[in-house]
C-alpha cells in the first residue's frame, strides 16, 4: 500500500487506543507512531510481541497495558497511565469490539449485560476518562469506532448492531456537549474489513462473494484501509468536523 498522508500536527500527539494490539487497531497503532504520535494502548491479550515489533520497526515502543476494558475502573486506571507517560490525551480512539454472532432467542440478560459492556458502555466510559485532559489541553479529537453492520439492518447479532447504532448517537450528543471546549466527537463506520479473526471466524467464499457483489469498489478492506480517515479525524485537518459518523466501506452503504 502506498504510504499515508503526513498529518504534522500529530507529531507528539499524546494517543490512547483501545484494542491496539491487534487487527485494524495494530495497524492504527502503527499508523499513529509513523507520524510521530506518542501511543498507548489497551488489549486483552498480551501485545508485548507487537511492541517489540514496533520498537524494533519505528525505533519508538508503543505503551501498551493489559486491559478487559469491561473493567471500567481499570480503564480508567490505563488512561490515566498513558495520560501520566504521554501527557494529556488529546486523541482517544475507542477502537475495541466484541462482534461475536447470537440468535436473538439465545440471548439472556448476562450476554445482553457483556456484550453492552464491551460495545458500549466502555466507549462511554473511555470518553468521560480523558475529557478533563482534553479541555485542560485546549481541545482533543474523540474517533468512537462503529460499523456499517447496523446501518446495512444485518442480523445475526442484533446486540451488537445495537450498540453501534448507540455509538453514532452517542457520540453525536457528546459532541454537542464538548463543542464549546474544543472537542471534537465523530463516529467511523467501517465495511466489513478481513482481519485474521474475520477470516477465521466468519468469512466464508460464499459470504465474501455476497459482499463484494455489494462493495462499489471491487477489493476486500484490510486493517490498513481505516488508518487514512482515523488519521485525518484525529487531526486538525478535520478541525471543524464534528458530530459525524464517517464510512470507509468500499461503497456498500450510502449516507446522506
């Protein structure tokens, strides 16, 4: 792929990512560290062999914290963390998802509660943590990831689509309410994009071919294809862009 637009402003940039460590975050990891961000990040698993990775690759290591971000209190703590290594974050991107498919007739409260944890409440939660940084900075861009999943009507997990309709609402009423301090709130809605666990999981030939039947552009979307517009939204570039909810899908759905 050819190399991404140079956003200067991110040069020092203090970023937080959840679920940097792996599929399309790995990539907005490494897409923030090549234009001189400082990052930190949270994942489940263990992401010390990306670190090294990155280190070994950028000469700069990345702050990773092991993190379930259903733990909202040890969110917190991370945030916190990274705030104190990288100064006040002025870039949060809620990135981390649980896409896992459920009938809705399966469903009982627990799943319910685990799933909105997860695709939801952590996003809310991430977002209150570094607002007092932002405005004590004089601004920040929030990057509150969502997908084209519920705007297609897809069924199969009827919980998650949910929380993503939730993400676009929410972060619309946050920027609203944070206008006034300089920050910025926007969703981004990716397609259906084939990261290693889409391709083991879910993504059948038959499935793929069904997609890309619908896709305008004629290519599968890999991690990489979301780092330009995350880029962009983090960056003053963007600076009067807010309350939105942008898709980088290949053309399947349409806004507007």
């Amino acid at each position: 792929m050819k190399d991404i637009a140079t956003f200067h402003d991110l040069a020092g940039a203090s970023v937080f990512i959840t679920g940097g460590g792996s599929g399309i975050g790995a990539s907005l990891t490494e897409g923030f560290i090549e234009q001189g961000a400082k990052v930190a990040f949270v994942g489940r698993s263990d992401a010390t062999e990306f670190c090294d990775e990155m280190e070994a690759k950028h000469g700069v290591r990345p702050l990773f914290m092991q993190c379930d971000i259903t733990d909202t209190d040890l969110l917190k703590a991370c945030i916190d963390q990274a705030a104190e290594a990288h100064g006040p974050i002025t870039v949060l991107v809620n990135n981390a998802a649980n896409d896992k498919r459920h009938a809705t007739l399966d469903v009982d409260s627990e799943f319910w509660d685990w799933m909105i944890a997860i695709n939801l409440k952590a996003y809310f939660f991430a977002c209150q943590a570094v607002v007092p940084g932002m405005r004590a900075a004089g601004g920040g861009s929030i990057i509150n990831f969502s997908s084209v999943s519920y705007m297609m009507g897809n069924a199969g997990y009827p919980i998650y689509t949910a929380a993503n309709s939730g993400i676009t609402g929410m972060s619309r009423s946050l920027a609203r309410e944070f206008g006034p301090d300089k920050i910025r709130v926007n969703a981004l809605a990716p397609g259906w994009v084939l990261t290693q666990k889409q391709l083991d999981m879910w993504a059948t030939p038959e499935g793929l071919e069904a997609h890309m039947d619908r896709q305008c552009l004629k290519e599968h979307l890999e991690p990489r294809d979301i780092v330009g517009t995350t880029l962009f939204m983090a960056s003053e570039a963007s600076r009067m862009m807010t309350g939105q909810a942008m898709v980088v899908d290949g053309g399947v759905v349409v806004t507007g």
